[in-house]
C-alpha cells in the first residue's frame, strides 16, 4: 500500500513530538539562563519534557494509527502502542525524579538527552527491520553514555561513562557484524522476511554465528552476565534520576525487543534448550546466559555495601529471570516478559527514587546511609520496603507474580515435558539466595539506628510522589495484573500471536 510523507509523519507523531519537545527545552533554558537561577530553569525544563511525554501518550491512542511503513520498517499497533506509552510514562518519572537536580548547570542539556533518549527506546520498540533496530540502538546508548557521565564534577561517573561507551561500541559492532551475517543467510532484513529465509534455508553455520552474536551484542544491552560489567559501575557513578532511568526505561525496550525479535524473526532457529534434547540455535544461547545471570547477579550482590551498586547486580539476576521465559519461545513468554519488564521498571524507578531522596539527605547511598530510615522519615522507608520484597518476589506484590509467570512459561512452554525444569529450579534456588541481601538492606532500613548524619530531612515534593506513585502500582498490579495482562493478550492475539 502507498503511503504520502502525511502518513508516515503520523505513524511517528509521538517520536517527532519528542524530538519537537527536546528542541523546545533547550531554546526555553537557553533564555532563562540570563535570570542566573537554577532552581526556575529546571522547573521549566522537567515541566516541558513532561508535558511532552504526557501528550505522546495522547498522540499514541488518539492520532497514531495502526499499520506498518513501507518495507516492514515501523510498526504501529496496539501492542506497541502500549509498551511505547509505558516507556514515556516511566520517561516522564525519571524526569521528575530529576526536579531537584543539583549535579550539573545544563538543565536543559540533561532533559532534552533523556528525552532523546526515549525516542531511541521508542524506535526499538516499533522497529520491524534489523537496520532501524540497529539505529535506535545506537541513538538510545548515546544518549544513556552521556547521561551516565553527566556529573562533570565526578571523576568516578567519567570512568563509568568510558567504560559504558567502550563497551558499548565493542557490544554494537558484535551485534552489527551478526545482523550482516544473518543477512547473508536470509538474504532479508525484515523481520517477517528473515523467519521465511530461516524456515526455506534451516540453521547454516552462518546463520547459527549471526544467531549467537546478535544475542550477544542485545544481552549487552539487557546487562545480562557476563556482558554486564558496565553495569555495576554505571548505576553507581551515574546521577541518581539517570540512573533510574537507564534501569527502567530502557530495559523494558529491550527485553521487549529481544523477546520480539526472537520469536517473529528467528522463531524457526529457535533450537532446543531442555535438558537432554540441546539443539542449536538462539534458545540455548539465551538459557545460557539466563543460568550465568541469576547465579553471578545474586552471588555478587551478596558483597555489595552500595545500594545503587547492590540494585545493578540485582538488575543482572533480574535479567536472567526473564530470559528464562524468553528462552521458553512462544507468545506467551512475550507477554510474560513484557509484564515483567513493566512492572520491575516501575519498581526499580521507585527504588531509585528513594535512593536519590536519601543520598540528597545524607551525602552517600551506602548501606549505612539507609540505617534509621525508618525513624527518620517512616514512608519513605515503606516505600522502600515494598520494592525491596517486590524485587524479592513476595507476595502479594507486583514482582511476585511477575517471576511466578516468568516460571510458568518456562514450564508449560513450547519446549514441553517440563523440559526448562533445570532453568526454574536455578532461578528459584538463586530468588532464595536474594532474600539475603534483600533482608540486609531491609535491616538497615527498619532495625539499625542511624550512623550517619543527615545534611537535611528526606525531599517530601515532587519526587516523593513519584515514589509514592510506583508504590501504589507495585501493590495494585501485584494483586491485579489482569490491567496489563489482558490487554496485552488482546493485543498479542490481534498481531496474530
């Protein structure tokens, strides 16, 4: 079907609001530089990048229609539309978790990379065609390497941000090399397309490299072990409020299009991944690499003694749980993956949220920072209660029945015969290793007297309601995940999945 430069520009409405907002940021804060007041610069920036991401939200279900550019490029339908709105609003939380920002003068400069940041994760989510996907890839990790080393006064975020881009260059090249080869085997860079040239030409040693380097250089992307190193570091020298959002936003565009991209464009070379019947292809790699995640994300967090720090290699185990489902195949491990992604973003934001609230009060966000809290500010230590037993996987929280899906898919998937038994019993053995970790923290928080002092009382504003906003969802869809479930069902079904 034909389609005129009108229609294409409203299948990206929401990304070209974006980009329109990001420009709109920088010229507002460049004029408000004259009045020399930080505090009102950044107000206006938050406000504006907010209000743009709210109105994508808007544009997504009122003016986006639902459809596919020419050559399988972007795709709009309901399951994207909703998983791209779940990132703006999570965009738009990291942004007002960054109303008190104190790290650097370039308010405008920080907003407007968040926000193009966004349009990069929006982009992986609708890409339908390896080289888009490849695109927004890049644009999205740019953004996040920038965003990372931000605090211009931190010797510490400069090395993380290095280590991050180097990384991160050496991750894409591997995923880009993989896609050629795929290419090369297929002869076809849609996605639909590759799963004909798969099925037609079956798993060439070609294809079977180009498989593994493409999981590789996407579980880069996922901080899955053991291509995780950046991680660590990144969370704990990166401002807090980017920090936040390089753990939620972009997780949910990957793990989302990594379960996508397994599923519609390699589905045919899926292999085997159940003990005792390993075939090759892309499931074993990503069983693989889902055991190595659970096992050294839990193990090293036992060490931790910083918070953000402790929330990375935990972010690293959480990955493994939901390659898990992802290495299961089928529809429903994608909707298993997108609740989990969903929900542990809003937790790990909320968690972040506290974290920055509390390293504002008292200069730090080690373990010591946190004893006491709960005298000297009772909700934020609730707060910071419940996303600690949700990431744990307590119920009746919204992280519990996330893992409890992530499992059942992976038992009752298509592998059959109970088949990734191995992986679940890994991963619930692992979830009981958590608890440790977990339970120290919370002991900090709830039983120790404060050992450090407080430069001033935890933040009670805008930032304490998006803590307080995360919180209420991390109860409400633990008790009703029906509110993205079925939806997403619905929208799994009307694809064709």
């Amino acid at each position: 079907m034909a389609m005129n430069y009108l229609d294409l520009a409203r299948l990206a409405a929401a990304e070209i609001l974006l980009v329109v907002t990001a420009l709109v940021v920088l010229s507002v804060d460049l004029g408000l530089r004259q009045c020399d007041d930080l505090a009102r610069r950044t107000r206006w920036a938050v406000a504006l990048g907010v209000a743009g991401c709210v109105s994508a939200v808007v544009i997504l279900w009122e003016l986006v229609p639902e459809g596919a550019m020419p050559a399988g490029m972007f795709a709009s339908d309901a399951l994207t539309r909703g998983v791209k709105a779940g990132v703006l609003l999570l965009t738009a939380g990291s942004l007002l978790l960054s109303r008190g920002i104190r790290f650097t003068p370039h308010v405008g400069e920080y907003v407007a990379t968040v926000i193009l940041g966004a349009v990069g994760m929006l982009l992986i989510v609708s890409s339908e065609n390896v080289l888009i996907l490849f695109l927004a890839l890049e644009l999205a990790s740019l953004c996040l390497y920038i965003l990372t080393g931000f605090d211009k006064r931190s010797a510490q975020g400069t090395e993380a941000a290095l280590k991050y881009f180097l990384f991160g260059g050496m991750a894409g090249a591997v995923l880009l090399f993989g896609l050629s080869l795929v290419y090369g085997a297929t002869g076809a860079i849609e996605f639909g397309k590759i799963a004909q040239g798969v099925a037609e030409s079956g798993v060439s040693p070609v294809l079977l490299m180009g498989l593994v380097m493409v999981m590789v250089g996407l579980g880069f992307k996922v901080a899955s072990a053991p291509f995780h190193f950046w991680a660590p570091d990144a969370y704990q020298a990166a401002p807090t409020p980017a920090a936040g959002f390089i753990a939620a936003g972009s997780k949910v565009a990957s793990f989302f299009i990594l379960a996508k991209l397994a599923e519609s464009a390699f589905g045919p070379a899926m292999g085997s991944s159940a003990w005792g019947r390993f075939a090759p292809g892309w499931s074993p790699v990503l069983a693989t690499m889902a055991a190595m995640s659970m096992v050294w994300g839990n193990l090293a967090a036992l060490m931790q003694t910083n918070v953000k720090r402790l929330l990375a290699y935990s972010a690293v185990a959480h990955a493994g749980y939901t390659l898990v489902a992802i290495a299961a195949g089928g529809p429903e491990g994608l909707s298993a993956v997108t609740f989990y992604a969903v929900t542990y973003a809003i937790t790990t934001l909320g968690a972040f949220g506290v974290v920055g609230l509390v390293e504002s009060a008292t200069g730090g966000a080690e373990l010591d920072h946190f004893a006491g809290l709960v005298k000297r500010s009772p909700r934020l230590a609730v707060c910071l209660g419940i996303f600690v037993l949700s990431l744990a996987g307590i119920p009746p929280l919204a992280g519990f029945f996330g893992k409890f899906y992530l499992f059942l898919v992976a038992l009752d998937g298509s592998v059959g015969s109970l088949g990734l038994l191995w992986l679940v019993a890994l991963g619930a053995a692992t979830t009981c290793v958590s608890f440790y970790y977990y339970l120290v923290l919370l002991k900090k928080v709830f039983v120790e007297d404060a050992v450090m002092p407080e430069r001033a009382a935890p933040g009670t504003g805008v930032e304490s309601a998006v803590v307080w906003a995360s919180t209420i969802l991390v109860v409400l869809l633990g008790c009703f995940p029906g509110w993205i479930l079925t939806p997403l069902r619905s929208a799994l079904m009307a694809v064709g999945w």
